[in-house]
C-alpha cells in the first residue's frame, strides 16, 4: 500500500510511514482514535478561558486606576521641572546681561611696583578728611562776661573792705548794701546785716531772657542752700544795667528761679487794738529787652488771695496760684565766690 501523506509505497502492516511519519492503514485509525484521546484529556486538563478573560479584565482596570493616581504626581513633577529651568534661565541671563558685564567694568587691579632691590613700594597711606571746626563760642562768652568786669571789681573791692564804702557807690544795689552796713542792724530790710556777714557772696552768668546775652547775677548763700539776689545786671553789649534798681532796702526777696524768671517777695504788716494786718506779694518777671516785665502775680492778705497773670486766657485758683509761685524751685547756677574773681579782660 501507500502513504497518504506522501505517496511512499510502504508494507502493510506498518502503522506508521517510514519516510513522513503518518499513521497509516489500521495503525491510522488507532493512531486517530489515540490522537482524539490525547486531544480531549489535554482540553480537559487546560483551564477555562473564562476565568482567564475575567483576570485580564480586572487587571486592564486595575491598571487604568493607578495610572489615574499617577497622573497628579506626573504634572508635579513637570512644573517643578518647568520651575527649575525658568530659574536657571534667569540666572543664566541675569549674570550674563548685568554680573557679568560689570565685572569686566571693574578696573584691574595694579601690584604696587617693585624697587630696584625687590621690595614692594608701600600703599600710600590716606589722610583723614579734616572736619569743619565748630565756631568758638569761649571767645565770645568770654566777650560778653568782660562787659561785668567793672562792676565785679567794685563789688570785690567793697567786699574786702567790710562794705564800708558800699554806700558811696555809683551802683544801686550796692549802695542798698551800704545802708545796712552803715546801720549795722536790721533795719527791717529783707537781706539783714547777719546774712551778709556770714553768708558766702557769690557771683554767676546766665541767660535770664533767653536772648543769647549773658546776664550777672550776684547773691549771698542763705541757712537753706538759696542764693538771695543782692544784685542782678543786664547789657546790651557795650553798657549795663541794673535790673534790681537797688530794691533791697525794703522787706523783699529777690530768687531767680528754675526756669529762668525772677521772683521778688515781699511782705508787711501791721497791728492796732489787737486788729493785725498781714501781706505777702508775690511778683515774677522775665527779662526782657534787659528790663524786668511782669509775668504774674499772687497776692495775699489775711487769708485772701488774689492772682495776676499776663495771659488773660490762663484761669487759675488764687490760692493755687500762691502758692505755687511761693514754692516754686530755685535756679542752680554755676556759682563763683566773689572774693576769687579775676577780671575777663
């Protein structure tokens, strides 16, 4: 007989053809019959497809939902890397338009040259720029304080002569020493005989108007540590003036205060079939001009009180007023003892 499959004349008993290997004769129909078998036990051992088809579906969209959580992450990390090369950019071309070009304006530095004996000629050294001399205020105080030399002279001179030629003076408020010299008692005046004598007298500059002139105060120490006026000049540069006028023969005090004004307190009384009269006067004043000009004043008698003042806005309580002008501080000025002066000039 012959193959089937390829024509080849074969025995027949063979099952197989020798050349091909196909089943032939009854060997083919077992062989077939044993093929069928072979087939349907391999089907029915393979797994069905249709749990296969369920798993690629699952996994297809498991897969489309991570690739939706990614998608976030992925735009971020496209800014950022779109952020970082913007800023790379700008400092590209920031440092080439501006650093760079500046740095080549920048003039190159120059090594200080060498002497003949290899030695590095040394960097001039630059001097400190002069400052402005501020004008010379000494000089001109000292101007204005040469104007009170005379005055501070005749004090001086009577003062070591026990102010027995005070009287005698051309001065006013010296003169008004005199007298109580010459009494040698009270004379119910406010500066008594004991105050001068045992009181240091002293003398200072200041400027009571405020006007950058200087003016003289002369005072003598009293028990609590205050300075009472006993004389008190002005100038207009060339001549002077007493401010005072010699007003300490009377019961009045002369102070200058802490803010520059002058106050004069006065006070008297009287009695008669046990009817007693008592008054205080108190009275402040700027310089002005180099003349005393009443500021303000508080007035008392018997337990009343009555007050002044040069601004007819300000309201005040008389008895407030009183009493703040009475406690009112002293000045503290740069007091020198009469006896060491020397003259300016």
């Amino acid at each position: 007989m012959y193959c089937k499959q390829c024509g080849k004349q074969i025995s027949d008993d063979v099952k197989f053809c020798p050349r091909c290997g196909a089943a032939v004769g009854v060997g083919t129909n077992e062989a077939n019959a044993t093929s069928r078998a072979s087939v349907e036990q391999i089907a029915s051992d393979a797994p069905s497809t249709t749990p296969m088809l369920g798993g690629i579906a699952e996994q297809v969209n498991s897969s489309k939902q991570h690739s939706r959580r990614r998608m976030p992450m992925v735009l971020i990390i496209i800014l950022v890397t779109l952020a970082l090369a913007s800023a790379a950019f700008a400092a590209v071309y920031i440092y080439t338009t501006y650093i760079a070009p500046a740095q080549e304006e920048q003039p190159a530095q120059v090594e200080p040259e060498a002497d003949e004996n290899n030695e590095t000629a040394e960097e001039p050294v630059e001097e400190p720029a002069e400052e402005p001399e501020e004008p010379d205020t000494t000089s001109e105080e000292q101007e204005q304080r040469a104007v009170y030399d005379g005055i501070l002279n005749e004090y001086q001179d009577s003062q070591a002569q026990g102010w027995s030629n005070a009287s005698e003076s051309s001065l006013s408020d010296l003169s008004s020493l005199g007298l109580i010299v010459d009494t040698q008692q009270d004379m119910n005046t406010g500066l008594s005989y004991d105050t001068l004598e045992s009181g240091t007298v002293s003398y200072a500059y200041t400027d009571l108007g405020n006007d950058g002139v200087l003016d003289l105060v002369i005072g003598v120490v009293q028990d609590d540590g205050n300075y009472q006026v006993i004389g008190l000049f002005s100038t207009d540069g060339t001549t002077t003036t007493s401010l005072m006028n010699g007003d300490i023969t009377a019961r009045s005090w002369w102070y200058v205060l802490d803010d520059g004004t002058i106050l004069n307190s006065g006070s008297y009384g009287a009695s008669n079939n046990n009817l007693l009269v008592y008054t205080v006067n108190l009275l402040v004043y700027t310089v002005v001009n180099g003349q005393l000009t009443p500021d303000r004043s508080a007035y008392m008698q018997d337990g009343e009180f009555l007050s002044w003042n040069s601004d007819p806005s300000v309201q005040e309580d008389p008895q407030t007023a009183f009493q703040e002008i009475q406690n009112a501080p002293r000045a503290t000025l740069d007091w020198q003892p009469l006896d060491e002066f020397e003259p300016e000039a």
